[in-house]
C-alpha cells in the first residue's frame, strides 16, 4: 500500500514539474497590438517569446476587433479583392482570381477578421480559412459557453432553481425619426407605436444575464407595451378640409364655412396635429363666398269671413311659399286670427251684454210698432253663412235666437226659445250655388276658395346629428272650414306643393371613442386574450375613407375610454407535451448531438399550468428529447501559398507538396507529401474534404506519411489536409479528362502488383493453377482470376496465363450520360453514367470487379463530369430612362434609372436570389441635364409681429427646390444670394404707442430699452445669447430671460 501511495505522489510531482517547466519556458504575453482595422473586423495580435528550446503552443495568439459596422456603404472585400480582374471563385475567406492578361490563376485571402458564417457560433477569416471565434474573444480558441452559461465551463455548475425570467427596466426602442417609419401602405410601423419591455434570464444569486435557455423551464412573464410618443413626420403631413356648411343667407350672396386639418394618414388611419406641421403647403379656404339661386318669399291671401255670428271666431287665409321651397318658418304669416262678430253673447248667463243699442235696431229684430212690442220675446236670425261649396249646390246656415229687452237698462237679454215657441220660426239652412262647376281638368279655382288645402306640417327629426343634415317638412291636407288634418285624397293632387326642406346641426361632431373589431383569440384554450384597437377619434367628413375620421389625443374624448382586451376561450386545456429550449451541440464542429427536456402538462381555464404524469399525455405524439447536430467539419482547409500548377499531357505520375491548387488528368498516379518535422510520420493521417482517408487499393496513405493515389479518377477532385497534431496544410486538385482506349492483358513479366487487400500478397501454386485451370477456361472463375492477376511473379501462373493470353481481353463497359443535375443555376451541376468491367474468354463475356481492369493498366473512364443547365435564368435590363425627366442629385446632373429583373429565355420574369446577384447590372446611373437648377423659392410675408410702437417684423419662409420640379434641392443653393427671411412691417400712418408690456414690469433699469423693432424675433427663438443682441433688446431680453424661471 505504501508503495502505491509513492507511485501516485511521484507521478503527481511530474505533473505538477512539468506544467511548471512550461511555463517557465515562455516569457510574457505582449500587451494586444492595435486593431487592424477601425471597423468592420479586425485582428490585434500578442506575441511571446520562447526562453528555452522545450516550448509547447503558440508563440502568438489573435483576438478580434473593431467588429461595430462601418456606417459608409462599400463594396465586400470578397468583391474589389481582385482589383477588376475576372473572379473565378469567391470563398468566405479566399478568392480565386484570373489574370485577364495571363489567364493565370491567383489565390488571395480576404482580410483577416473580416466576419465570416460558421455552423454554429461567431467566426471570422483568420489566414485564408474561416475561424471559430470562443467566447473569450480569441481566434480559434477552444472556449464555448457552457450549459451553464459560463465561459470555458463544464456544465456542471448549473442550477436551474437560480436562473429566473426578469422583466428589465429597458424597452424595445421606439421610432426614433421617420426614416423609421416605412411601408405606408401597411407592411411597415405605426406612426403611434409600443415599446416592449425586454425580458432576460438572470442569475436569481448575482444577477448576471445568463442564456436563455437556462431558463426555458419557467415560464417567461407577460409584459404589457407601453405606447410610443407620436412621431409627427413634417414631411408627410397635409392639409385636410371638411365638408362645406350652407350657405347663409340662403337667398343671394352670402357665406359658406368649413373646418380645416392639419393631418398625417398611416395604415389607413388619419391623425390630427398641429397645423406647423402643414406650413409648407398651402392651407385650404376655411370660408367663401356663395350665392343661393333659392330666394322663396312668404305670401298671404285675405282673410275670410268670421266664423262666428255673436262673440269671437276665428278667420283664416292662405300662406303660401312662392320663388323657392327655403322659406324661413320663423318668418311664416299667421293663417288663423280671432275676430268679433259684432253682437256679445253669453251663454252661460243666457243674457245679452250689448252696450250699444244700435244692434237692436228695426234691422236686426224687423220693424216695431210700439213700445211693448219693442220689449216683447222675439226670434233675431244672424247672417247666412258663406256658400258650403264654391261651386255646384252648397248650404249656407244662421243661428236664431229668442231675446227682448230689459224695461229698466233697456240691455238685450238672451231668453230660453221657449218664450218665443209661439212666433214663426225662422229658416237655419237654405241652399245655395255660387257658381256651377266646370269639368275637374278645366277646374281653375282660386287656392284661397278650395275647401281643402295642402299645409306644411312640423318639421322631421334631422337625418345627421352633426356635420350638417336635413329636416323635411310635413306635408299634410287640412280641411279649411275646421283646420283639421284629412286624406290626401281631399286635396287637390295637381296643387300639392314640392317636398320643402332645411339643413340642421351643421357644428362640428363630437370627439368619440372609434373601436376595431377584437383579434383571433391569443389561445385556443386555458384563458387567453383578444385585442382591438380604441382610438379618439372625430368624425370630419361624410365621405367614406382615411379622410372621414382623424384620430386625437385621448384626452379629448370625455367618455370613458372602452376595453382595448378581452378573456376569450376561458376553458381547460388538455394535457400536451411542453419542450424547452434545445441545449448547445455537443460538439462545435463535425456530428455530436444535442438534448431538450420535455415533460407533460395541463392548462386550467384560468391560464394557470400545472405538471402532470407522462401517461396523461399521449405517448404518440411526445417530442424527440435528442437530435443530432452536424456543424461542418472541424476546420477549414488552410492554402499556404497561392501556387497554381497545371498537367502537361505526358506526364503519368506526379510528386506534388502542400499548397496552392492543382489541375491534373485522370489517370495520372499522385504523391503528396505532407511536410511534417520532429513527429511520428506513422501518426499522420489525411482527410479529404473533411473525411478521414481509409486506405484500399486506390488511395493510402504510406508509412512516412505522404498520400498516395493510383490512377487518379475524376470524382478524386476535392481539399486534400494532412494533419499531424493539428492541421498542416492542404491541396486542392482538380482533374480533366483524357482519352482512354480497352486494354489487353498484358502477360509479359511484370513487378509485383499491390493488393487491394491490405497490401498481402497472394501465394499461388502450381498444383492450385492447374487445378483450377478448367474452371479459368470454361466457366471463367472470376475470383481465380483476380488471383492470378494480382499473384507475384510465379513464372508457373504466368505460363498458365500466357497460353490463352490472345483470348483474354479486359475491357469497360460504359453506360450513357444522365441528365444534368444541377441545383442551382451559376454553380455547376454533374451528371453521372454507370461502368462496369467486362472480361472476354473464347467468345464469352463475363462481368468482373472493377480491380480487375485497373489491374491491368486500364484508365479508369469517369463517372461524373461537370455540367451546366441552358435554362438558367439571367438578367435582363430595360432602356435607361430619359435624363430630361428624372430626379435631379446635383447642379446639372440628374439619375437616370433603369429596370433589370431575371427571366428565363422565355421570358419568364423570377425572384432575383435565381440569377447571380454580384453580376446584377447597374439600375442607376447619373446623367448631365441642363434642367437641373436650383432656387430660393419663398411664402407670402406673415403678419406683422406687432401694430403699436415703432412696428414689429413680418417673416416669411425659405425653400431651396429644383426649378424644374418644385422639389426639396437640399443644399444646391449655397452659392446663391439667400433672400431676406425678416423685414420691417412697413406702416401708412403712425403706429399709437403700446401699452406696458410684462417685460416692462420686470425693467430695473430706465436705460434698458429695446433699441430695434426686429426684437419681436427674439419672443419666437428665445435666443440673448450675444452681448450685442442683450444691449439692443434689453426689454425684451429682461422679460425672455424672467419668463424661463
């Protein structure tokens, strides 16, 4: 056991030695080198220098830089590389270009730190080769985030009871401009948007923001968005007008209003802003002038006759609306009045109360003989009655009653008819015709006459509440005689007068709460959300559209704002499967595998969630818990020079090193040799295109290393790496294709032919010859021949062989050509066609292993060749606009456009990712016109600032704009005289002295007053910043000063 204890403590101490010799065999890390760049990738290096001959690692290490954006727009490095020679291949990290002088073939690497894309993690172009970049912030480190969240760990210090969903105090950004603002037509942003909260997982211990995924086993808390400020876009602001009011008066000359809008429209949606927004278009009349062409005038007809015969009654007349149908009621002629009859009555006393005597005259009771008659009961009959009918037979009536006088007043007294029973009773009706009545069509009876008339009723209720409606009057028939209300068909149909109406409630309408329909419901089940949209809105036309409605601040609507949500399918989930967040990939590059929980759970109608069994759930239907994940191979083949090297036709077999591309024909035997120093050749091995070479009878790898290939195949083309400990170098070969002719079995002595098996040798006797030798000749034994052929020199075999070797004939048999299978257009597709090998023996054609055939020297004939599709599409580009019309960019110089798409042959217009993007030709182009020219364009002068004093300042605005277009020409006119934006305001007459201003109140200083009128600017800007400015606008500048505090 003490021994034991010994064997551990030393090999401890070696260890412990040997990390300690290291590390004093290197001096320190330089401090970093500045970056190579300023932005858009760069590299900082540090180097150390060895101290002894026993160092291990890297003398120098590479972090990345300067990798923000560069904020001027330019071409890739991958693009302007060559410097305009034709580009052949572009990598990520090396570009492959043509001189268009040579022809020659140039390799050059893109900058080192440029970024690049790798499978799975941050990468950039680092010697030629796209480099993973750890999460340390070195080039090729091996450091990676773990499980865990933590750099360079091991995944085992999680502990997912700390890490926690946290709602931070930052929000997702609102518009900031109104560059930000795009797509109007919908695709795009709101003008009023939401910001969210950004949500992140912590550390619950430290606080540390940690990946995501470690907290994909809690569920992540709802936030609610708050709303953005409006973003007003000057630029996209216009003026809106509203429907105009009547025209008042409504007969002649008059005015009409209407309401005016500055407004933006977003998303079909128009939104209401201060008019400085509009200042640069011309506001729309709020008010003109208007004449009515409809002057209708009252007109009254006579009275008629009182409808009484003692007392009052009532006479009426005939009102009519003539020259229009716009009378104003409230100007209407009475059509009833009361009247008197001429004799008091009372009934109810049954006494007359006459105060003149005259209406007892002979005329009224007859002729009186004395003076007791005069006092005896008496009938006194009133007047007819008018004619019931104004022409044909009608009746007219009177009333007759029974009075005498009373001896003592000598007043009338009304006595009961009885106490005149006996005196002979007056007619009450008697017929009459004022006229006969012509034909119904020839009738031209005056209005006033008819019996029944048509009258203008109440007014209706009005068809809009606001913005301006209409009312209608009633029509109605009345009968003339009791004023009352009849059919229609009383009334004459040919009189009845035109339907009259009026506008009503022309102010403007309310603001009001303007609410969209809800949203599909956020879950299908356990309690989820619909959204609308509630906005405060008014209502500013009656047309339909954007412009009917302009949205306001919400504080201009007083009712209560609706709900913007609603709980929707309040209803129990069943239980599902629940995945969290895959973990990283095993490994960062090449297959290696990656996990996920999964576990069963339940929803209530509530939204609450809740784990359950896995047998609640269906078993079927669980998710996958592993996949695997494949990133590439583990590195990029690194080029360590720019060689280019090219076959000539003679040469069979080549020795070829490390570096740079070559191109070779088929058939030809190759060796690499890979340039491994102080290490166990044995140990190297090679991959190709990031595959480990096996070795067989074609391709190995020999016992120092180097890389051999016999009669090299088309389909051997691809990035050759040799690695040791790490990776070495690599070799790009391509080949191109020879002739090859059948071949005859060669019989004459030959070296020993390797195996395909493992490089043994088979041992073939005499007797084994011979005893097989029947078979060989007739039934063609084909694993005897393989023997025979692969065998060593055993001069017995060769005999054997030599006898029939006329007969004996190899040969490939080659299939046809497929169709071109090409992926993508631009890059070259393959096409492939079947061989096999093909032995004749006395007449008998027999298939054999392919090994046969190359066996005896026979070119292997290819089984893919490169290929390219007719039916790519291309770009296409139309005529270049004329230069005369199009958008001036400069003084003098215009842009010209054009349109290029990408079509097939036939036509056939596709999306542009078909057709070579970098080859896309220009759709744009500047071009010389004269027309472009620009000009200081200014507004009308404004008000003037003040009417008192010594006046104020009028200002207007200043606009550089094309002369030929109108449009904004930005800064093209500098070189011009800029026109006056200010001027005096200019009086006829004396201006009277203003009253004391504020800034008055706040002067201290009798000396302090304003020495010029274009003071007033300084109440618009705010501005006393110079000390010239202070001593001319004292005043002004005391009171702009106080009023900030």
């Amino acid at each position: 056991m003490k021994c034991s204890y010994t064997v551990v403590f030393l090999l401890f101490y070696l260890l412990i030695a040997s990390f300690h010799v290291d590390a004093l065999s290197w001096a320190a890390w330089s401090p970093w080198s500045s970056c190579t760049k300023t932005c858009g990738g760069g590299v900082s290096r540090q180097l150390r220098r060895c101290l002894t001959s026993k160092c291990s690692g890297e003398s120098v290490r590479f972090k990345v830089c300067a990798q923000k954006t560069c904020e001027s727009k330019s071409r890739l490095a991958r693009d302007t590389i060559c410097g305009g020679e034709e580009i052949v291949s572009r990598g990520q990290c090396e570009v492959v270009c043509r001189s268009r002088l040579t022809g020659a073939n140039f390799l050059w690497r893109v900058d080192d730190g440029t970024p690049c894309q790798a499978a799975t993690s941050r990468a950039v172009c680092s010697k030629g080769s796209c480099q993973i970049v750890g999460c340390d912030g070195l080039i090729s480190s091996s450091f990676r985030f773990d499980a865990c969240g933590v750099c360079g760990g091991r995944g085992d210090t999680c502990d997912n009871g700390k890490f926690i969903w946290k709602v931070s105090e930052e929000y997702t950004a609102c518009a900031s401009n109104c560059d930000d603002i795009v797509d109007w037509s919908g695709a795009g942003r709101s003008i009023a948007s939401t910001s969210q909260p950004i949500v992140v997982c912590v550390n619950a211990i430290t606080g540390r923001v940690v990946p995501e995924k470690l907290c994909a086993d809690k569920l992540r808390p709802k936030v609610e968005a708050r709303p953005c400020p409006m973003l007003i876009c000057p630029s996209r602001c216009r003026w809106m007008a509203a429907d105009w009011t009547e025209c008042v008066p409504h007969c002649g000359e008059g005015t009409r209003k209407r309401e005016v809008y500055c407004v933006q429209t977003a998303h079909n949606v128009t939104v209401h802003v201060p008019d400085t927004f509009c200042e640069n278009g011309t506001r729309p009349a709020a008010e003109e002038n208007c004449v009515s062409t409809s002057c209708g005038r009252w007109e009254a007809g006579k009275w008629s006759k009182c409808t009484a015969s003692c007392g009052q009654g009532v006479r009426r007349r005939h009102v009519a609306c003539v020259g229009g149908s716009d009378c104003d009621e409230g100007g209407r002629p009475r059509q009833e009045t009361t009247c008197y009859a001429g004799i008091p009555c009372s009934i109810a006393t049954n006494s007359l109360d006459w105060n003149d005597r005259a209406y007892l005259d002979g005329n009224t009771f007859g002729s009186m003989d004395n003076h007791n008659d005069w006092q005896a009961p008496r009938l006194v009959a009133g007047e007819w009655s008018t004619c019931s009918s104004t022409c044909g037979t009608g009746v007219m009536s009177r009333t007759v009653e029974c009075v005498a006088v009373n001896p003592i007043s000598s007043a009338p007294i009304k006595l009961p008819m009885s106490e005149c029973q006996d005196q002979e009773q007056p007619k009450l009706f008697e017929s009459c015709e004022v006229r006969s009545c012509p034909l119904q069509e020839d009738s031209k009876l005056s209005e006033d006459e008819a019996p029944y008339q048509w009258r203008y009723g109440d007014w209706t209720q009005c068809s809009a509440s606001c913005l301006g409606g209409k009312q209608k009057a009633a029509l109605k028939c009345i009968q003339v005689s009791t004023g009352k209300s009849v059919q229609w068909s009383q009334c004459d149909a040919r009189r009845r007068p035109p339907e009259k109406s009026r506008p009503c409630n022309q102010h403007p309408c309310p603001p009001f709460w303007l609410t969209s329909k809800y949203s599909d419901c956020s879950m299908s089940c356990g309690s989820g959300t619909a959204r609308r949209s509630v906005k405060c809105a008014q209502t500013v036309s009656k047309t339909d559209g954007a412009d009917a409605h302009i949205v306001l601040r919400d504080d201009r609507c007083h009712f209560k704002k609706p709900q913007e949500t609603e709980t929707c399918n309040v209803v129990a989930c069943p239980a599902t499967w629940v995945t969290a967040q895959w973990t990283e990939c095993s490994r960062s590059c090449d297959s290696g595998e990656r996990r996920r929980q999964v576990w069963c759970e339940i929803r209530d109608s509530r939204g609450k969630t809740q784990r359950r069994p896995d047998v609640e759930c269906d078993a079927n239907t669980k998710p996958q818990t592993v996949e695997v994940c494949s990133f590439g191979s583990c590195s990029r083949p690194e080029l360590l020079s720019n060689r280019v090297f090219e076959q000539n036709a003679e040469q069979k077999k080549l020795t070829l090193g490390i570096g740079g591309v070559a191109t070779l024909y088929q058939g030809t035997s190759i060796k690499i040799k890979c340039p491994a120093k102080k290490f166990d050749k044995k140990k190297i091995y090679w991959k190709k295109n990031g595959k480990k070479i096996k070795n067989d009878a074609h391709i190995k790898v020999s016992a120092n290393g180097n890389l051999r290939v016999f009669h090299a195949r088309m389909e051997d083309a691809g990035v050759y790496e040799c690695f040791t400990d790490r990776l070495q170098g690599n070799v790009t070969l391509n080949f191109k294709y020879r002739d090859f002719p059948a071949s005859r079995v060669d019989l004459a002595p030959k070296p020993q032919i390797p195996s395909t098996k493992n490089r043994q040798r088979v041992q073939v006797s005499k007797e084994d010859v011979l005893r097989e030798q029947a078979s060989v000749l007739h039934k063609m034994n084909v694993s005897l021949i393989e023997a025979l052929l692969t065998a060593p020199n055993d001069e017995k075999a060769r005999e054997q062989l030599r006898k029939y070797g006329n007969e004996l004939v190899a040969r490939w048999d080659i299939g046809h050509w497929s169709e071109c299978r090409q992926k993508t257009c631009h890059v070259a597709g393959y096409q492939a066609r079947g061989i096999s090998c093909k032995v004749t023996f006395h007449g008998e054609i027999r298939n054999v292993d392919n090994s046969i055939c190359e066996s005896l020297a026979s070119v292997r004939p290819p089984e893919t060749r490169p290929c390219h599709r007719e039916d790519c599409p291309r770009w296409e580009a139309s005529q270049w606009s004329e230069c005369s019309s199009q958008r001036c960019v400069s003084s003098m110089l215009a842009q010209k456009r054009r349109n290029v798409t990408c079509r097939f042959t036939n036509g056939t217009s596709v999306d542009i990712q078909h057709c070579d993007i970098t080859n896309r030709p220009a759709t744009t182009m500047d071009c010389p016109n004269q027309n472009c020219k620009a000009e200081w364009r200014t507004s009308d002068w404004g008000s003037c600032s003040s009417e008192c004093g010594t006046g104020g300042v009028q200002l207007r605005l200043l606009s550089c704009v094309w002369i030929s277009s109108g449009r904004p020409a930005g800064r093209n006119c500098e070189q011009m005289r800029r026109p006056h934006s200010a001027r005096a305001c200019v009086a006829d007459e004396p201006l009277p002295p203003c009253m004391p201003t504020a800034s008055a109140l706040y002067q201290r200083d009798a000396s302090c007053q304003d020495q010029s009128r274009f003071c007033d600017i300084i109440k618009l800007f705010h501005s006393c910043d110079s000390l010239e400015v202070r001593q001319k606008c004292c005043s002004t500048c005391t009171f702009v000063e106080r009023k900030k505090f």
